[in-house]
C-alpha cells in the first residue's frame, strides 16, 4: 500500500505540471519504457505499478522536478497526494544551479527548434545529450564527493581556463593532474576534447 500511495504522489505530481502533456499523455519511467514513452496517465501509473520505477531515477528531471536535496524532500513529495505547496516548492527549488543550468538551456532549445527534445516520443539525440547532462549535474563526482558533480567540476575547470587564457594543451595539464590527486574511480573528463563534447549542449561557447 505505501508504494501504491508512492505511486499515486509521482502521477498527482507530474500531471499538476501542464508542460509533461503531450496530446494529453505523459512521459513513462518504468523499468522497460525508461521515459522514452508518452503514455495516458492512467496506463503510466499501471505500469509503475506492474513493472517498478527505472533504476536511479531519484530526480524526476523529466517531469519537471529540478533538485532533490535530501530523502525528506523526496518523501514530502511521494508521501503528498494532493500537496501543491510542496510541489512548488520542489519545483522551485534552486539548490542545485548546475542542474538549473541545464534545464535553463532545455527551454531555450525548445524555443528554437519545431519540435521539442523533451516531449518527443522517442528523444532524439539532442534530448538524449540534455538527458545525458541532468545526470551529471547529479551525480557526484566520486562516491563520497559532496561538493561537486560531474558537470560542476569540469564547468568550473572550463570557466578556470576562459578566465585566465589557458591554452588546450594546458588544460589537459591540469586534469592529467587532478585526476593523479582525485580518488581511483572519479568520474571527471579525462581532456579537454571529452569535456567540450559534454558541455556542448549548454551553449557556452568555451
């Protein structure tokens, strides 16, 4: 019953946000469509029910969450299943401004192409790059990292180098250092070459 109740939170949650409607369907996250579906609300919450929610979905970038601080956030949301209050406020929340960041540049790309990369059925490459890049800006940049994520450390090294000229070749310099002083197993862009690739998306012009 408590995940049924769960269940019901994350629908009342994603439909009180006009934008996840698409020819009145949303988008689905169980394990097998992954959010590459628009289903009915209805037969969404059938098969979170039946097949379980995809795997490390914690924020639920792509029906308009963007940051989840802590647990108790996500239980003030999923226990709730009428509380706008509380989805505002999750809403609005703006503890993360890399991940802001991210849907900042998600929007704007929905002004300026026909179709939308986030209520296409099947996302494109463009959608799947965004996608790609709200993970990062969650995902911390080691396992026991809490002051930075993937994507806050290489556009913190990317605004390093614009400020102060440094050349390609010397940026790779400084990762090649910083990764030889980061944990084994740190997720930070190996070169400048990956890291462009990655923040492509975002437009920055670096």
């Amino acid at each position: 019953m408590d995940y049924c109740n769960g269940v019901q939170g994350f629908i009342n949650f994603t439909i009180f946000i006009p934008r996840n409607f698409t020819d009145c369907n949303i988008r689905c996250l169980c394990r097998k469509c992954k959010n590459k579906k628009l289903l009915h609300q209805d037969v969404v919450m059938i098969y979170i029910l039946t097949k379980g929610f995809m795997e490390d979905y914690m924020c639920w970038y792509a029906h308009g969450e963007l940051f989840v601080p802590n647990e108790s956030m996500v239980e003030r949301v999923v226990g709730s299943t009428s509380s706008a209050s509380n989805m505002d406020e999750v809403i609005n929340d703006n503890s993360n401004p890399y991940m802001n960041m991210v849907m900042d540049a998600m929007r704007m790309n929905e002004d300026n192409v026909s179709e939308c990369p986030i209520i296409e059925k099947e996302p494109n490459a463009d959608a799947a790059r965004f996608f790609d890049l709200l993970k990062d800006s969650d995902e911390s940049l080691w396992d026991a990292c809490t002051n930075h994520s993937k994507l806050s450390a290489v556009a913190q090294v990317f605004t390093i180098k614009s400020d102060h000229g440094f050349s390609e070749a010397g940026y790779d310099k400084i990762i090649e250092w910083a990764i030889s002083i980061l944990p084994k197993g740190n997720r930070l862009k190996e070169n400048f070459c990956a890291a462009k690739s990655m923040m492509k998306p975002l437009g920055l012009g670096y």
